[in-house]
C-alpha cells in the first residue's frame, strides 16, 4: 500500500512530526511505500478561483507554477494519503489549508472536463492539537469528511493527541502506541491486499 504522508506543521521537528515516528516507523516495519512531503518546505499558492483546470481532461490542469502539481502527482500515485497538520484556530496550517483548497483540479465537476483524477482515494488525518480532540480537531474532520463526500474519497478516520506537556505529551507509551495502532487499522482496511 502506498502512502503519502504530507506533513502540515511549519515546525519541522516539533509535536506532529514527533507524533509521526512511530506511524511511520510502523508502514515502514509492515513494507507499505511511503511518500513523506513537508508542506512548509513548498511553494504553495493559494487558489485563484479561476476555473482553468475545469477545462483540462485526464491532468491536474492548474495554470499557476507552484510546487502544488508536484505535490498533486504523489497524492495521484498514493492509495492513502494522510494529513498531518497541528490545529491553529480549530483548522490545518494555511499551507495544508491552501493546498487543500486547490483540490478543483482532481475533481472535473465545473466545467468542460469530466471525471477525478482521485476519485476512492483513502483519506487519514494524523493532527496534535490543544483542548479536547472533538473541540480542538473536530472542525478540521468535519471539514474532511465533507471534502471526501464530495470528492468520493474514502474517510478512514483521525489519530490525534493532545499537547499537555509540549513534546512530552507525544512521546509517552499511550500516544506513540495509539500512532502504531492507527497505522496499522489503516493498513487492514486495504481493499487492494
């Protein structure tokens, strides 16, 4: 199974990544494929409103040159692809949160172009956050759910922990076994295997 982690935290070694090792570690014990993109590392600019790749068939179609095609490629290759993101304000980062808004050009609903280029596509959310996980992180998994609904991607749940005690909070035996537990869930619930 392939994966493609995209890592929205603009702290490249901070609480989501930490959470993230032992995930990651158990894909890679379990032989899945792992794409592992950090977000704050790109160019991702915010979407135009402009319709243009409503009208490209069979390609993401995007008229702006930003690292978001790059970034679009993988997520087409994937089977999974899980956001990782730390809530600000009750939602992702605003590099994840644009790149998620640029999903028009996977989904050919708007114009003269048909069909989704990621069309049951497994969906994950992996978030550290403050306040309790449905306060704190429930907002961004309602927002993706919906964006699954209607783009017909497959919504296989969150994994979030709380920050209690800073980095201290993602490296106790509850939480990184938690992570493992998801990655595995994750991996039994592959269709294709």
């Amino acid at each position: 199974m392939k994966f493609c982690v995209l890592m929205g935290s603009p702290r490249l070694k901070g609480n989501t990544a930490e959470l993230l090792k032992p995930f990651i570690a158990e894909l890679e014990d379990k032989k899945a494929e792992i794409t592992y993109i950090s977000l704050a590392t790109k160019n991702i600019l915010p979407c135009k409103g402009c319709y243009a790749c409503q009208d490209v068939s069979g390609e993401y179609g995007c008229v702006q040159q930003d690292d978001t095609a790059e970034i679009i490629e993988k997520i087409v290759d994937c089977d999974c692809v899980v956001l990782a993101t730390p809530i600000y304000s009750w939602y992702c980062t605003a590099p994840m949160k644009a790149l998620l808004d640029r999903h028009y050009g996977l989904n050919k609903f708007y114009g003269s172009a048909k069909g989704s280029l990621w069309k049951g596509k497994k969906i994950a959310i992996v978030a550290t956050h403050g306040y309790d996980a449905e306060y704190g992180a429930g907002p961004f998994e309602t927002g993706i759910r919906r964006l699954c609904q209607h783009s017909n991607l497959e919504y296989m749940g969150m994994y979030s922990v709380r920050d209690e005690e800073n980095i201290a909070s993602f490296q106790t035996e509850k939480a990184m076994n938690g992570a493992r537990v998801f990655a595995r869930k994750l991996l039994e619930n592959d269709t294709d295997a």
